[in-house]
C-alpha cells in the first residue's frame, strides 16, 4: 500500500516536471512557432477580448504576453525563401508591433491596445507573400 503510494506521488512529480520543461522549450523552427499560433488562435482571442466592454483584463494580459514571446521568437529563424535580411526587418517589426499590444494590455489600456493589433494587421500577409 505505501509502495504504491510512492509510485503514486512519484509519478505525479515526473508528470510536473515533465510539462514545465515542455512549456520552457522554444520553438525549433518557424513552423513551429506558426502552428503554435494557428493552434492558440491568440491573435482572435485578444480581439475578442478587447472588444468587450469591460475585459478581463487579466486572463487578456497572461494571452498578450504569450503572444509577444511567440511573435519574437520569429527573428530567430532564417526564413523559408526570400532575402534574410528582409525577413529579420519584417520579423522585428512583427514582434514590436506585438510588443505594443502587450504593453498596452499591461497597462489596461484599450484603446491603444487596439491601435497596435491593427497597425500588426498587415503585417502577416506581407511576410507570407515574400518569406513562406
């Protein structure tokens, strides 16, 4: 019975450990970073939440804060196709605009947070068109 109970509590531990290694694994690849964002769906998530009268400005921060770490780990990588300087400019001014959206979200501040997620908005397609 106590053995099992070791093997129990053991097992849990190994199981922690395991998802906070994963969940401090960057991203090995552009791809990764894409189907991580296409996955989470954060992008829509944050409109969604910024759009609401009142948000909840805590559960919005935690995402914006996911979304500006995903969008920087973008000028890590060497693109696909395309020159890779283009890509790096493209990449950091991605991450910066996302930046400003998390800045803005810690701040409570809405409007501004809007602001940047459209002035982002562009962005994307711009990449895709020269870089995927």
């Amino acid at each position: 019975m106590i053995r099992k109970a070791f093997a129990t509590a053991g097992l849990a531990v190994l199981v922690g450990l395991t998802s906070l290694i994963a969940a401090d694994e960057k991203p090995k690849s552009i791809k990764e970073v894409m189907a991580n964002h296409k996955k989470d769906q954060l992008r829509a998530q944050i409109q969604a939440g910024l759009k609401e009268g009142t948000p909840d400005w805590a559960a919005l921060q935690k995402k914006t804060q996911s979304y500006a770490a995903n969008a920087a780990e973008l000028v890590n990588f060497d693109p696909p196709k395309g020159d890779k300087e283009a890509y790096k400019k493209v990449a950091k001014d991605f991450a910066d605009a996302i930046k400003a959206v998390d800045t803005a979200a810690q701040a409570k501040d809405a409007k501004a947070a809007t602001a940047a997620l459209q002035k982002s908005q562009g962005m994307c397609m711009t990449c895709h068109k020269a870089h995927r």
